[in-house]
C-alpha cells in the first residue's frame, strides 16, 4: 500500500487500512471536530453546572488524560485530575465545594466507582456533579438516578482517541476556555488531506527506527508531570504495545510543549505506527489481564507484607533490559521524587520510563504485558500513613484497592513471562538504595 493510498484511506475513514476487527467500529475520532466542535459545543456550553471555582476530574487513562492537556494550556485553570486510589492522597483531597466530572468510557472503572463514591460520601453534591460516559453503561444509569448532568460520548472511539470528544471537550470548558476559543484551538484538528500527507510522513519516518520489535519514541516533555506528554504517552504505548512489539515513549530529545491543537495530528500518527507494526492500533489485549484479579483479590484479606528481593538477581536483569519500567504505587505529590529516581535509574540501567501506579495501567500497562519483551519492570509500593477507610457501600478500603491493584498487575506481567520485582517501602529514596544507587 502506497502513502498516497494510506492518506486516500485516512480521508474516506476506511477500516481495511487496519489489522484486526476493531477498526470498524473505532474511527469515530476522525469525525469528532465536525460532530462536537459546532452547535453541540454552544449548548453543552450553557448546560454546565459551575457553582464552584474548583474543578476535578475522577477518571483514568483516556477519559481524563485531555482534561489535564486542556487545563495545563490556561495558567488560570482550577481543574485537578485525581486519577489514582492512593490512600494517602485521596485523603488528603476534599470534595466539598468542587464541581465534580465522573469520567468512565466504560462505566464500570473500579477508580472512578470508587472515587465517586467516595466523593458522595464526603460533600459532593450531585447538582454538583458532571457524569460523562458511553451510552448505556452503569455509570450513566448513577448519574440519572443521582439527578447529575449526564453526557453521552462516542461508542465508536476508544478511550485515548477521546480528547475532541466531551471526554476532553467538557474538562476544557471548566478548565477556563471559552467556547469560541476552543474553536480557534482546535480548528487545525479537522482531517484534511494536508493534515494527513504530514502524518503519513512522520508514521513512515519513526517506522523506520524499528528494531527487533522496539523502538524508541521521544517525547520533549515528562509524563510525570506533562499533561500533554502523558496523554500522548498513552496513545503510542497503548496503540503500539503488542504482539511483542512496540514503541516506548522516553523523555529525551528537543523540548516541547504539547497542545490541544496537536491532539488529531497524533492520533493519526499513532495508529499509522501500529499500521506499520500491523498491530490493531484500537485495543488492548493486555490491560485487562491486569484488572480482572484486583476484584478476585478484593475477596480476600490483601497484604502488605514486603516480599524477598533478590538484589543481585534485579540489579543483573536491569543491566540487561531493553528497557526500565518504574511503577509507583504512591501518592500524586511524589511526583518530583519519582522523576529525580528515574533519571538516576536511567544514568545506570539505559532507557527508562516511570509513572505512577494505578495510572500506568490504563497507559503503558499495555506495552509492560504486550510490547517487547526486554521490558524489566520495578514496582514501588509506598505504604501509606493515613489510616485505613472503608469506601462507601463496599466491603474494602483504598489500602486494599491500592495494593490489590499492584500485586494484580505484578501477576499479570509474570503470567507473560516478563520479568517485574516488587519493592515495598517507606519512600522512594528506600527504593533507590535497593537499586543500588548511590545517595
């Protein structure tokens, strides 16, 4: 298939430029400008509920990754993305007085069920509360039942293909954009030849950094602390990561700022690199390995015993990685921290990326499990000081959830055969020494 047949293909939404059967039903994304960004735009403006200043998003992964990219790029934005279940953090967080966004494409993600119940629980009001979703699923369902304000997205876009969708669109009107603004913002996201004549060239410029299955790709900003960097982290790992192969998002190369206005061109390029792995650019086989035992684990009582480490073993098999993955289980703020570690982890080991955990899951995750195999990873569980809380209307605390969400991911890389260690420590610089890294 020639570029110029690909660009044809792009343009018509044709799913036979894709391997596998998801693409017939996942192209929605290149119609979201024409669909979202005209009237719908105008009336979900005058619709909001904004009693209060603050803003947070409960979400992961695709259906919150644009609300940070969004609030990032307005210095006055009041909008925070609580995407985690680390206790320490969600305790310190108060829910009254915010406007609150429930984002779940699915409507069964265990964080966002959590988070909001918890939020009811403790002074979330539901006229405060903004239910975005796909049609039909639970979460729609709550959010009539509660009296909130309920939006329907897509079904025919996967999650981190959403951010012209109101998986983005909404968390940017709250975030301080103005509806004509985003218009100007986004008015470079249409599909136009042009647009994907470039995508096409760039697709067919990193393809040709493949090797052995792996490559890597460089983002000009830190996904620890870049909305934008992360949200397109996700998109190429997640898009990427299969079938033993894959891109692996590292922080090197020229610096760069990351805009809404960028979020189409990316798109397109991602899944044209999945085109040329002929990988489904649209699902991910591997993520839900990792969820499906965190409510099997729920069932019983989950531990938080510190297991063996064999240092010398993890020291060998990072020294020989094609790759590091860092997997924090700790609270947002250590954010600064775990970007110092990874760059001392990197200056020894080579090539590392770092997230905090269980947001990793619903980004790179994919890659950990399905991309190349070299992959060593190190998740680092920090125990956490506030005292255990039963989450409203279940039968566990967010100290269970947390850890049963790490040991469920540490048993779904080794069913695959990759090689992964548990540390389980007081703070991050507890894990440096077990790396053998100097102070």
């Amino acid at each position: 298939m020639t570029d110029e047949d690909i660009v044809k293909g792009l343009l018509a939404g044709d799913p036979s430029l894709f391997e596998g059967a998801t693409a017939a039903h996942a192209l929605g994304w290149l119609r979201h400008p024409e669909r979202y960004l005209g009237v719908w735009l105008d009336n979900v403006g005058d619709l909001l509920p904004r009693r209060h200043e603050r803003t947070m998003v409960l979400g992961m992964g695709g259906s919150s990754g644009p609300a940070r990219l969004y609030a990032e790029s307005r210095a006055e934005s009041r909008l925070v993305v609580l995407d985690t279940s680390n206790p320490d953090t969600i305790a310190s967080t108060d829910f009254s007085g915010a406007n609150v966004i429930a984002s779940s494409k699915s409507g069964v993600t265990i964080e966002t069920q959590t988070l909001l119940a918890h939020a009811l629980d403790n002074g979330l009001e539901p006229r405060d509360l903004v239910v975005i979703t796909d049609p039909g699923t639970p979460l729609e369902e709550l959010g009539y039942s509660l009296g909130a304000m309920v939006f329907v997205a897509d079904p025919d876009t996967g999650g981190r293909f959403s951010g012209l969708s109101p998986f983005g669109l909404i968390p940017a009107l709250y975030a301080g954009w103005t509806v004509d603004e985003l218009r100007t913002e986004l008015a470079h996201c249409f599909l136009t030849q042009e647009l994907a004549v470039r995508a096409v060239n760039h697709a067919d410029d990193f393809a040709r950094t493949l090797a052995d299955g792996a490559a890597l790709f460089a983002l000009g900003a830190d996904p620890i602390t870049s909305g934008g960097a992360l949200w397109l982290e996700q998109l190429v790992a997640e898009t990427t990561g299969k079938g033993g192969r894959g891109f692996i998002p590292v922080l090197e190369g020229r610096a760069q700022e990351y805009r809404p206005s960028d979020m189409m061109y990316w798109q397109l390029v991602a899944a044209l690199l999945a085109h040329h792995l002929q990988v489904d650019p649209f699902n991910q086989p591997d993520v839900e390995s990792a969820k499906n035992n965190v409510v099997a684990l729920l069932n019983d009582e989950v531990s938080w015993a510190a297991p063996a480490v064999d240092q010398g073993a993890m020291r060998a098999a990072l020294a020989d990685s094609t790759y590091v993955a860092l997997q924090a289980y700790a609270p947002l703020d250590v954010s600064d921290s775990l970007v110092h570690l990874r760059s001392r982890v990197e200056a020894v080991y080579g090539p590392t990326t770092a997230n905090l955990g269980p947001r990793y899951l619903h980004s790179t995750g994919q890659l950990h499990k399905g991309g190349p195999k070299g992959v060593v990873g190190v998740q680092i569980v920090q125990r956490p000081t506030s005292a255990p809380l039963r989450i409203a209307g279940r039968r566990y605390t967010f100290h269970d959830l947390h850890m049963a969400q790490a040991q469920s991911d540490l048993s779904a890389m080794r069913a695959v055969q990759r090689q992964v260690w548990q540390l389980v420590v007081d703070d991050l610089d507890e894990a440096a020494l077990l790396l053998g890294l100097q102070s």
